[in-house]
C-alpha cells in the first residue's frame, strides 16, 4: 500500500498511479470475473511477458488490491483473487468498459 508520502495530492492521479497502465488493467478485469492461475492469466493477455505479469501482479498485491492464496500441494498453486479494496475498484472498471463500448460502437457507424 502507498505511503502518506507516495500519494500524490489528487485523488484521481492516486487511482492513475494504482491502476494507470494497460496491463494491471487487463488483469483487473479478468480478475473481476473469478480467481486466476498465474499461467491461465499469462496466456489470457496477449502480448504480456511473464516477467511483466509478475511485476504487475506483486505490485497489485503490495497495493492491497489483490490476494494471492498459495495452496499447500504438490505442485504448490496458485491463485489470484480480487481483495475487498479491488473489488470496490468494479464500479470504475465496469464504467471503463461502458465507454469503451460506446466508443468502438460510434467508431464503426462512423
């Protein structure tokens, strides 16, 4: 999670900063749907490196805004869930893709 210090002053360029760029978006809003593997996720974005998931993924999680539950089996598994902050997230994401809609959908009467 942010320090005081780390959060800038205004409220939208704290959520830029958390959620800013196209890849934790894309993980987010898979991760509204239902818990991710790490491999099913990796293979679910295209054009994201494995290094670049798993950068995202730890600062998701430092953030607060996912869990990650390692399960005690052989192999060891792992899954990627939505905290209860991610979770409240769902109203902007949801939002995101409404305009997103809209917008590809004036683009091809256009």
């Amino acid at each position: 999670m942010l320090t005081k210090e780390e959060l800038p002053d205004c409220p939208v360029a704290t959520t830029v900063q958390l959620i800013g760029n196209k890849w934790k978006l894309l993980i987010l809003r898979n991760l509204l749907a239902r818990p991710w593997r790490f491999n099913e996720m990796l293979r679910s974005i295209p054009g994201i490196s494995q290094k670049v998931l798993t950068d995202n993924l730890r600062a998701l999680e430092a953030d607060g805004i996912i869990h990650r539950t390692v399960y005690p089996e052989v192999p060891p598994r792992v899954e990627y869930s939505l905290s209860e902050l991610g979770d409240s997230m769902r109203p902007i994401i949801k939002a995101m893709e409404a305009w997103g809609q809209r917008y590809q959908q004036m683009a091809r009467e256009a």
